[in-house]
C-alpha cells in the first residue's frame, strides 16, 4: 500500500445527514455538543475523511469501522489492522495521513499563526533550533516557526506519546533543502531512522513524519465526496 495523505475543507459535510449517517452514536452525539458550528463542522469533517479513507483502503463499509485509543488518546482500528493514520484539524483544513506503518503523524497549522507561534518558540523549540531561528533574517523567521511547530508535532504525534516528550529534546535541524532530525538519548530514539516531509497548501502547512526504511511513495488526495 502505497502512503496517502487526504484533505478535505472543514465545510464539506456541514449540513449533509449522509455525512452523519457514517458516524457512530457516539461520535453523533459528541458532534452535538460542539457549540460553534465552525467547531462542529470539523469534527464531523475529521469524522467523515478518516472513516472514507479507511473503508475504501480496507475495502469495507466506512460505517462499520471501530476504534481504539492508546494510553495518550491516539486513535488506531480495532481490530488492529495492517493500516495506520493520523489526522490534523485547524481551521480551514482537515487531513489525513494513511499508511502501513505505525510510526507515522501529520499536523497542520494555518501559516498566519507564524508570529504566534515566533512569540512562543522560546517555550517549545530545542535551543539548536532556537539558535538557527534567530540566524534567519526576521522576515524569514514566522515561517520557520510553523515549519518548526508542525514538524515537531508530527514527530510527537508519530512516537504517539503526546507531550510526554520533552519538546527540547528533539531539534529538527535543516541543511539546504533537507530537514534532519536530532533526538537527545533520553528519549530512546534514533533522528536518523525517520523521515519528514512539509508542504503547503493554500494558506496551511503540513508536515508528515514516518519512521523505519520502508520505501514510501505518496499520494495526495482531496475528498470531496462520500463514498
Ligand atoms: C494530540 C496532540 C499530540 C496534538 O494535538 P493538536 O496539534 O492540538 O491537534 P491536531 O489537530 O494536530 O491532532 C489531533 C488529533 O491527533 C490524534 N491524537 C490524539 N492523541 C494523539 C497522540 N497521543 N498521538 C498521536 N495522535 C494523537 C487524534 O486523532 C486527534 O484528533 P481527534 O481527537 O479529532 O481524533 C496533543 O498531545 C497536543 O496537544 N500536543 C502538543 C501541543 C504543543 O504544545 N505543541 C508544541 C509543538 S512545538
């Protein structure tokens, strides 16, 4: 199986009863008790990509899927199956990454959020990679801190252990157009064993993280309808 990244616009599904038809009685009740639309639009539109994506790779009804989450709330099928994801949501996108490895994650964050995230480095980036920021000229510097933030979350939510990783003991580090990851040995991992990719798309920027040697080859995929 080849590595699938989906997006889909939060909007999408907004007002379908097909779109809530996929979804389990739980999950429609927690679609419920989202106050904001914007918010209950994209659960349900997070809802719909994972359970679309996964029914067709899988060959089965999108309905019928289950889930399980591990210790720190991420989602994996149950039955356990020989197909992973990962999801992202902020406002105005939602993607999915979809792979047959476990050791995968995506984040996505809107590129505005850059001088939030600038004011906010010195709480969550490694000091190498502060060091590198602040050698940027400053007009380049709000966009290395989205690049730095999504790629640091893809590599938390890829281990799968949330924020029990110290988000200093990782420092992503970037040598021409290649990015490198450094794990500091507390963390009982290998930077070089894994490997990331970042892209825009429109006004976000994704960033994927895998790990292992598996031959990844990608395709990326807009959902626009259900199955
Ligand atoms: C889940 C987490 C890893 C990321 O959350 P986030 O960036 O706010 O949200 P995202 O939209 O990217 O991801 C949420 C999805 O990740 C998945 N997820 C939840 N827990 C997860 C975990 N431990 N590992 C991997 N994925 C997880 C879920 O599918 C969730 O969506 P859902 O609840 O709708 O199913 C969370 O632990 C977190 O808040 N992390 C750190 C925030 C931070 O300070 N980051 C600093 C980066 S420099």
């Amino acid at each position: 199986m080849r590595t699938q990244l989906w997006w889909v616009n939060p909007e999408t599904f907004a007002s379908s009863p097909a779109a809530l038809g996929l979804l389990s009685e739980q999950e429609r009740a927690q679609h419920q008790r989202f106050i904001p639309p914007q918010k209950r639009h994209e659960y349900l539109a997070t809802r719909v990509l994972v359970r679309t994506v996964l029914g067709r790779a899988l060959g089965v009804a999108p309905q019928s899927l289950q889930f399980v989450n591990n210790a720190w709330g991420r989602p994996e099928l149950l039955p356990l199956a020989p197909i992973h994801f990962n999801v992202s949501h902020t406002d105005g996108l939602v993607v999915c990454l979809v792979a047959p490895n476990p050791e995968i994650g995506v984040d996505t964050e809107r590129l505005v959020r850059g001088p939030e995230l600038l004011a906010l480095a010195p709480h969550v980036f490694a000091p190498q990679e502060l060091s590198d920021l602040n050698e940027l000229p400053a007009c380049e510097q709000a966009q290395r801190a989205v690049l730095l933030w999504t790629l640091k979350e893809s590599y938390i939510k890829a281990r799968g252990m949330g924020l029990t990783l110290a988000l200093n003991g990782f420092a992503f580090r970037f040598d021409a157009d290649q990015v490198r990851l450094e794990v500091s040995p507390a963390l009982g991992d290998d930077g070089a064993r894994w490997h990331f990719q970042t892209q825009m798309l429109g006004q976000h920027c994704i960033s994927t993280a895998w790990g292992g040697d598996f031959a990844k080859s990608e395709i990326y995929c807009q959902l626009t309808e259900l199955a």
